[in-house]
C-alpha cells in the first residue's frame, strides 16, 4: 500500500479508535481504506500547493510592490508540468477505482448467495437453507458472500460500513455486492437511501460467527424447508409444471439445467439464463419467448411476493432434472382423475 504495515496498523487503529473510520472487517476494506486515503492526501497536497501559491503572489506582487501590473509572460515547460502532472495523478485515481469497483461488484464463482428484500422499513435476509432474518444477517468468517439485493417498494440502500460495504435495493431489479468477512463479531447495518419518514430506524445488525459457529446457528434456524423446496411446492401449486414437465410435449420449455446457460428466444437473440432472467420471465413473459413455444404463458406479476419469487429462482437453479416435476404433475392428475363428477342435478357451486 506504498507504506510499512506497522504504520499502516498505526494509523487504521488511530482512526477507527478517534471515530474517524469504521474498523476494518473484511478483506476490501483495507484496499477501500488505503485508496481514500490517497484521494484525502492528494486533496490536501493539492489544497497546500494552490493555497501557497495564491498567498505568495498576492504578497509579492501586492499593489505597494507593484503599482504597475506586471507582464509575465507564459512558459511552455510550467504549463506542460501542471497539467501532466495533475492528468497522471487523476488516471492513476481513475485506474485504482476502476478495479476497485470491478473487485467489488465481481463476485467470486464459489460466493455463498444471500438474498435480501428491503422494504418500508426492513430488511429481510433469506439463506438457501430456508432461514430468515428480520434486520439481521449472520454470516461465516473466510466465506465469499454474495448478496443478492431486491426493494419490495422503494429505492433503498444496502450499507455495511466496517465491511465498506454499500449497494443500491432498486425495485424490480436484482443488485449484487460480495464480502468476505474477516473478524468475528457485531456491525452495523444501516439503509443509506433516504426511504420515507422511518428511514432512520431502517437499521439492523449483521453477526459474524466462525464457520463452526455459523453451522450451528444455521441448524438451530433451520425452518424445515429450503428456499429451492419451498419453490418446489409453490411451483406445482400454481400449475407451472403443466407446461414446463420437460417432456417431448410439453407447451413450455424445459427448465432443467437452464440455469446459467444461454437461451435463444423467438425474435434470434441470445440471454443468459441468471437469476434476473428468471425472475423478469415470469412476471413478464411475453418479452421473453423460448424460439420453438408460443407466447401463451399468463404473467404473474402482482400474484408472488418477492419472497415467492425468491423461492421459484432458488428452486429453477437447482433443478437439474425433471424427475420430481413430472411426478409431481402425475400425482395432480391422478388426483383431478379420483375426484367425483357432479350429477346432472348437483349445483356447478359445489365444483372442486
């Protein structure tokens, strides 16, 4: 980072014991740290030099001094240096933010997702494994975490400031950020997008355990069902796997093994089948159709709750085949198959 690490520690210690910087608790911060620091020592080298400058000349050439003005006349070589200089000083701030932001927003493939709704004034994390948290999130220590963002209603803002931390909840669209936590122990978790009159109070706590600690936790939350199960069932009851049974006749297309793949659709382009993807496919289906199937899939906007659709993601990623769905679907016909047809004097009210 351009100095000693014993005066590195010096100073982070400094800071963060003065109130002055947050403490640094996962494996970014450091790199945050020391790239806002640069910009802070560059303003006030900056802020010197111009200062200096504006307070020599206005003695030395003073109206007393000079009661004529003086022509100075330009120099090539002055102008050149103070806008090299500068130019070389900014790319290089330019550069480090860039990969700074790509690190950041780029997370790594064996990442541990979580999702993460916000909403008036709450955050709802939920794990793979079905637990959820109310203005909670406990994660393990030395573990890529991904978090997948979504708003339920308004722009809200996703903040950790010891994991230096900070992503955008946007309604309607998914957002991702990653960490990898460092130290065990308690930080605040704050919504930095002004969301309405309990903004302030839209605050949690975000626990880092070890990853024996976090193992247990994760049993002791257990829910009895997992996020992918949950939309397993949510799946069949809404009578997706009618269409999507992945059998030669089917009116839908197959959703084993979609996941992460490449789609063609009927207008020739090519998506990336992503979390997003599925989401925005089934609640706008219509503007995405599958070449080879007609456009005949309803849209389900406004009848699943971010949760549900969570759920249905979880469960489309996971499914590798389509053994349970097609036994599911059997199970629902034999089912309609087993249940009494109403007599020519029965009311259509008492129709299942």
């Amino acid at each position: 980072m351009g100095i000693s690490p014993v005066l590195w520690q010096f100073l982070v210690k400094w800071l963060h014991n003065a109130a002055l910087f947050p403490s640094e608790a996962s494996t970014i911060s450091p790199w945050m740290d020391a790239f806002y620091l640069f910009l802070i020592a560059m303003t006030v080298v900056g802020l010197v030099l111009v200062g200096a400058l504006v307070f020599g000349f206005a003695i030395r050439y003073r109206k007393e001094r000079n009661p004529v003005a003086t022509q100075v006349e330009g120099s090539t070589l002055l102008e050149a240096t103070w806008t090299i200089i500068p130019l070389a000083i900014f790319l290089m701030a330019f550069v480090w933010g860039a990969l700074l932001y790509y690190r950041i927003y780029t997370p790594p493939p064996n990442s541990m997702n979580i999702y993460v709704v916000g909403k008036q004034w709450m955050w709802k994390s939920e794990h793979p494994g079905g637990q959820h948290e109310i203005n909670a999130l406990h994660v393990p220590t030395g573990t890529p975490v991904q978090l997948t963002i979504i708003s339920q209603d308004v722009f809200h803002s996703f903040s950790i400031p010891d994991f230096r931390v900070k992503r955008e909840a946007i309604p309607g669209r998914y957002t991702t950020v990653w960490f990898e936590a460092t130290q065990p122990g308690t930080y605040h978790l704050f919504c930095t997008q002004y969301c309405g009159t309990q903004h302030s109070g839209m605050i949690g706590e975000v626990t880092v355990l070890s990853p024996t600690d976090y193992q247990k936790w994760l049993q002791q939350s257990d829910s009895g069902m997992s996020l992918a199960q949950n939309g397993e069932r949510l799946f069949a009851s809404m009578g997706c796997n009618a269409c999507h049974s992945g059998t030669a006749a089917a009116r839908g297309p197959n959703l084993a093994g979609v996941y992460g793949s490449k789609l063609t659709l009927t207008d020739g382009s090519q998506v990336l089948v992503n979390d997003a993807y599925i989401r925005d496919a089934i609640l706008n289906p219509s503007q995405h159709v599958t070449a080879g199937f007609a456009p005949i899939m309803p849209t389900y906007k406004g009848q699943i709750s971010e949760e549900g659709l969570i759920d249905l993601v979880e469960f489309i990623k996971n499914l590798q085949t389509n053994y349970r769905v097609q036994q599911t679907q059997m199970t629902s016909d034999s089912d309609q198959a087993a249940q009494p047809t109403p007599t020519a004097g029965q009311s259509e009210a008492v129709k299942p």
